[in-house]
C-alpha cells in the first residue's frame, strides 16, 4: 500500500471523531438523503497499471491524458498516456503532484499534495504552470507558492484558482486570486477535495472526504459565506472517502475512494446510484476529450496506479 495513501488510512478514525466532536451554528440547507441506489451498470474496461499513485487527471483535447503520480519512495511527476496505452512523463521530479486544469496550451497542477504537509500544516506545496507545446518539452513556471496539501484545483471563470485540503487543521478551500492575494473560501465547508462549476459557473460543488456523512456541498460564488446547499451520499464519511467529482449535463458523478465505487448524483433531485463498483481506491475520474478518447465514457485512476474506462449503457 502507498504511504501517502497507509498515512490517510491511519488517520482516519482520528479526524472523523474530531469532526463529530466540534460544535456547529446554524447548519446548512440539507438536501435529503437518497439510499444510494443501483442504477444500470457501466462497463469497466483497463487502460493502463503500474503508473504509482495516481491522485489525478485531466485531457489535454490534442490526444494525451495526464495524471499525477507518485512513488513510495516520495518522488513524482505527471505522466502522458496515449490512446494506445504508451506513457511517456511530461514532468518529472514533482513532489507529490495534486489536481490538475488545462487550460489552452498551459497544464496547471498542484504539488506538495501529500498527507503529512497537511497533518503538520507544512505550507511546501506550490502551483505550476507547465507549458503543453511539444517545442517547450514540459517547461514549468510556479504560480504560487506556501500552500498546505494543496489537493483538488479549479479554475474559476474570472481566472481565480480555488485549492482544497482535505486534511490538518484547516480544510477548507482557498481562493488564488490572479493579483496574487488568497482569500479562504466557504470556510464553513470543511475537508474539501474534488470540485467542479455547474454549467453556469455560478456554484461551485465540492466533496467532503473525511467528515462522518459523504457529502457535496453547492457554493455559490455570489455569496461564498452563504450557508451552502449539502447533498448527502449515504454511508460513513471515512469508509466512502469521496476523493474527485465531474459533471455531464446537470448530473455530477464522484469516487468512493475507499469503497471503490463511482457514484452518479442528480442535484435536481438529490438521487444517488452507483454505476460502477470494484474499482480499488478509485481517485480522479474525468470524461474524454480530444482525439482517440470517447466522449460518453469516464476514465478513473486509482491509488493503485490503474486506469479504467467506464461505458455507459447502449
């Protein structure tokens, strides 16, 4: 088992006591909890294994998929994989590599993303700018630097970046100005990990991974200290371990990092089902983009250096 992923584990039990333990003002506007349903399942097809530890992902729209990957031994770098299966690294010695964003020819992506910064509140992570034409051979530039277990990364429409943390004393998300200032952002939701804007870019959804209840909170980017609307996932917080989340349309799907699922949730509605199960320490899960990917299907990387290609029904 990784490290990073044996120190998360180890924790566990620890931070969800703590989170039940702190005392709350007025809660937030709670969508009801769904059983997580069954719906039709996806079909599971492997790409790719033995990359590390694969915390994320993201398509460059030319061909290539990146992911973040790690060793044991602390080292990591963010790799390209082809249609075809070949991988080749884009950037090497990256410690502990986080979310990513592509945007035009610029890859973003967070390092210092490893579970003992954010225990200790180490602020060594940074954010890179990694230049995508072939000529720059995978320059980087730093964008910001001091921040603690960045993990999960977007970027807002303005051109403001948000970073979670899902673990230390403080887990929630921080907002990257572009003059440089950093502002927390809806300080009320706590453990934060994956996120995605809904189609108007006004609300902003992030998953929770170590509080008692998987939840998935809407925060709108009008009014960020506005208490958000929390949708619930059934199951333990910590044995679900929600890790990333995508939308397609209105409909937002997430991993279960520790229960290996991918889960399919209906903000309308607040419905869950699972659409695929199986997947071990699933992580980041994105759908295709660019040549020789398939638009309909969801590619997910896992803690075990695998990635897996989920297709939706005919």
């Amino acid at each position: 088992m990784p490290r990073r992923l044996r120190l998360r584990l180890l924790f566990v039990p620890l931070l969800a006591a703590g989170a039940a333990a702190v005392p709350v003002g007025p809660g937030p506007l709670l969508a009801p909890a769904t059983a997580v349903g069954e719906c039709t399942a996806w079909s599971a097809t492997p790409i790719a294994s033995g990359l590390g530890t694969l915390e994320n992902l993201s398509f460059d729209r030319r061909g290539a998929m990146l992911v973040s990957s790690s060793e044991r031994t602390g080292g990591g770098s963010v790799l390209r994989v082809a249609p075809s299966g070949e991988v080749t690294t884009l950037l090497d010695d990256v410690v502990s590599p986080g979310g990513q964003v592509v945007r035009g020819r610029t890859l973003y992506v967070t390092t210092g993303n490893a579970a003992a910064s954010g225990i200790l509140g180490r602020a060594d992570g940074t954010l890179l700018a990694v230049d995508l034409r072939p000529a720059a051979r995978g320059r980087a530039r730093t964008v910001a630097e001091g921040l603690t277990m960045p993990n999960g990364l977007i970027r807002l429409p303005g051109g403001d970046f948000v970073v979670s943390r899902d673990l230390g004393a403080t887990t929630s998300m921080t907002r990257l100005r572009r003059d440089g200032t950093r502002t927390p952002l809806a300080p009320s939701v706590t453990s934060t990990n994956g996120m995605v804007l809904d189609r108007t870019g006004r609300f902003l959804f992030v998953v929770s991974t170590f509080t008692p209840t998987t939840t998935v909170s809407r925060v709108d980017l009008r009014r960020p200290d506005a208490a958000p609307r929390v949708f619930t996932v059934p199951g333990l917080g910590p044995l679900n371990a929600a890790d990333e989340i995508t939308r397609r349309g209105d409909d937002l799907y997430l991993t279960l990092n520790a229960a290996g699922r991918v889960v399919r949730l209906d903000p309308a509605t607040g419905e869950t089902c699972v659409i695929a199960e199986g997947l071990a320490f699933a992580s980041s899960l994105r759908f295709g983009a660019g040549p020789g990917w398939r638009a309909r299907s969801l590619y997910v990387t896992g803690f075990t250096g695998t990635i897996t290609r989920l297709d939706p029904p005919a």
